[in-house]
C-alpha cells in the first residue's frame, strides 16, 4: 500500500511568496472605460430616468380613476321629531329614512378626463425616450472631450521628452561655442510652456471626469481606452429632417396637445345637464287611528342640473381650455423649429469638420512632421538656425493637437445629430485604431 504523497513545503512557501509579490500589480491595474461603459452604467440607474418612469406609471393609474363615477352617497336620518319628549310614535309624520345617491357627471366627461390623462401618460412616456436620449448625448460629448484630454496628455508628453532631448542637445552645443546663451534658455522656456500645457489639461481631464460622475459615479476615474470611440454615422439630414416629428421631444409635444383637446371636449360636455339619481327608504312609527300599522314608504328622485346661464362659467371655460391647446401647438411648434434649426446648423459643421479631418489625415499631420525633421537635420548639420529648429516643433505640435481637437469636435457634433434621430438606434459602438 503506497503513502499518500504530501506537497513539499518549499513550494508552498514559494508559491505563497510569488502570489504576495504579484498582489500589488494585480490591485494596481483597473479596467479601462469604454464610451460603450460609460453609456450602460449611465442609463442602468439614472435617477432622471427613474422617475420619468414613475411618473408615467403613476399617470397610467391615475387615468384608471379619472374615469370612474363618484363614489355614491348614503343618507341616514330622522325626520319630524318632536322636540318635547323626541318621541317618534307621538307623531304619524315622524321617520327614519336611508337612502343612496348616486351622481353621474355632465355628459362624456369622464371619458375625456380618463383620454386626457392617458394622453399624459403617453407625453411621458415619450419624455422617459427623450431623457435616456439626452444622457446619452451628454455623455458621449463629456466622454469624449475627456479622450481629447488624455490623449492631448499623451501627445504632449512625447514632445516633452523630446524638447528636454533638445534642451541637453543645445547645453552641450552651448559648451563647444556652437550656439548661443539665448538659444539654451529658449529652449528651456519652451519646456516650461510644455509643462504648462500638461498641467492645464490634466486640470481640464479632471473637471471632465467629475462631469462623468454625475453620471456614472466613482467609474469616471477608471483609465480610458486609448481606442478612438466610433459612433454610428447618423442619416442623411434630408431623412433627419422629415423624422423629428417621431423625435420622443415632439411625440411628447404632441400627446400633451392631445390631452388638452380632451380638455376642450370636455368643457364642451359641460353645457349638457349632469344628474343624480336617489332611492330612498322611509320608516314609520306609530299606528293609524283604526289601530293598524303605518305602512313604511320609499322615494326615488332625479337631480338635474340646470346649465342655463353660461356665459361666465362655461363659455369662459371652454375659451380657457381651448387657449390652452392653442399654447400647447405652439410649444410643439417652437421645440420642432429649434430642433430643425440645430440639425441644419449641426449638419453643416458635422460635414465641415470632416473636411478638416480630411485635411490634416492626408496632408497636415504628414507635412508638419516631415517640416520638423528637416528642421532638426539642418539644425544638426548647422544650416538653420535654433528659432526654426523650435518653430518646426512646436508646428508639429500644434498641427497634432488641432487634428485630435477637429476629430474629438466632429465626433461630438455627430453625438448631437444622433440625439435628434427618433430611435435609439445609435446604441452600439465599436472601438477600432488609435488616438493620434
């Protein structure tokens, strides 16, 4: 029978070690934030997206009740009791009664009130589309704007080692006679300007990042991929155009246009009479005067109004209600006319920035660079002078920034022409290449 086989200590023990070792670098590294993140941890839980919810919940209840009857009325009493000895036998007039009472409102009121909060119902729930559509506008625009800044960090931090490289190439220069004292302090206030660009932006990095965390809390502060987040290209603005009226802002507009016509319907139906129907029980006490019971009684009765003087109730009414309306068109009106004016407006820059991009891909970015390494090869070889080897880079410098700039702008541009399509069919994002 052979002896079970028992792990050696040492193993253990380098085991244990190695794992201690790597515990650091395991806590060190965080998961990278993704646009496509940042949008489900921001509508997951969003609390403007919550109670745009409830309340559409709650308009769905309350329309259930609008267009119910009142509850009936119960009537208890006694009637002809005389006041001496309360007796209710003395007198043959002396009753109990009970009866209910049931009212029924002016015509179709109730109807139109129960539309008239089932349109509302609608209107919100348009305006739960619209609030989701709207964070994630917000969100693309403050993510990217952060990708600008860290990668605008990262675009510096590669020209900032190469001018410390040009600041100890222009120290030694400056030893052997070659150039002058001027050109070495140059060079280091350039640095300095660098340093000075960096901190700027980490401070703007940081105020992007606390912007996220109203959405999307602590995980604002998690590394950003350095992948540049492609967004779906949006319609044409000719089909942009024709849909805003799906748009869920419009769809909104227009339900609660719809429960104000319910309103005038139902300002109508209050020329019409309303009425209440009773039955009624009586209890008789006492005896005839032959000596025989009184017989109980009952009552049935209608109650009708009587809408004959209208001129300051109803018709005042009516017109208030049909104002209304009108305000509410014109609301809708408004909202359609801003959002075509910012898609016009938003399509015209979206196609401008593209032309930029266009520019600096194919020419710009190529040109600067090649300018900056002639610069520093007739620096070297000293056919140039320092200022032109320094203007080159700081072009080059420059051209890269502003390339990022008009790629990160044209992107959130296309976040706003998304928002204005009517579906959210712009929710899934690939990530593809490198900020540059």
């Amino acid at each position: 029978m052979s002896m079970p086989q028992t792990r050696k200590p040492g193993r253990i023990h380098r085991r244990a070690l190695l794992l201690l070792l790597m515990l650091p670098y395991a806590l060190s590294a965080r998961a990278e934030l993704s646009l496509t993140d940042a949008e489900r941890l921001a509508l997951e839980a969003d609390p403007a997206v919550i109670a745009s919810q409830a309340r559409a919940l709650a308009l769905q209840e309350q329309a259930v009740a609008d267009g119910q009857l009142p509850d009936p009325k119960l009537t208890v009493g006694v009637w002809n009791v005389p006041l001496d000895d309360f007796s209710m036998k003395k007198e043959g007039s002396s009753q109990f009664r009970t009866g209910i009472k049931q009212a029924f409102p002016r015509g179709q009121t109730l109807r139109y009130r129960r539309k008239r909060t089932e349109w509302l119902g609608m209107a919100q729930q348009a305006q739960t589309k619209f609030t989701e559509q709207e964070i994630r506008r917000d969100v693309r625009q403050a993510f990217l704007e952060l990708y600008y800044q860290n990668q605008a960090a990262h675009i510096i931090e590669r020209s900032r080692r190469l001018f410390i490289q040009l600041v100890d190439i222009t120290r030694a220069h400056y030893a052997t006679g070659r150039v002058s004292q001027q050109d070495v302090l140059q060079a280091q206030l350039e640095l300095s300007r660098l340093e000075d660009r960096a901190a700027k932006i980490s401070e703007q990095s940081d105020v992007q990042r606390a912007e996220l965390t109203r959405w999307i809390g602590e995980a604002a502060w998690q590394p950003v991929t350095p992948g540049f987040p492609v967004l779906p290209e949006p319609q044409s603005q000719t089909r942009l155009q024709a849909s805003l009226a799906q748009h869920p802002a419009i769809e909104s507009a227009t339900a609660r246009v719809e429960a104000n016509r319910q309103l005038v319907k139902a300002a109508r139906e209050q020329y019409k009479p309303g009425f209440d129907v009773g039955l009624e029980y009586r209890k008789r006490f006492g005896d005839n005067a032959d000596g025989s019971d009184r017989p109980d009684m009952m009552a049935a009765m209608v109650t009708l109004d009587l809408p004959l003087f209208t001129e300051k109730r109803q018709d005042r009414r009516l017109a208030a209600q049909q104002q209304q309306t009108e305000a509410a068109i014109q609301t809708r009106e408004q909202k359609l006319r801003e959002m075509q004016r910012t898609l016009k407006s938003d399509y015209a820059r979206w196609l401008r920035l593209g032309e930029q991009m266009t520019l600096y891909q194919q020419h710009l970015l190529r040109e600067s660079m090649e300018n900056a390494a002639a610069a520093l090869l007739s620096y070297q070889s000293g056919i140039n002078e320092f200022n032109t080897l320094m203007r080159a880079r700081i072009t080059d410098l420059d051209v890269r920034l502003q390339a990022l700039r008009i790629r990160v702008d044209r992107a959130k541009t296309q976040a706003r022409l998304l928002f204005l399509q009517p579906q959210s069919v712009d929710s899934s994002l690939s990530l593809q290449g490198e900020g540059q």
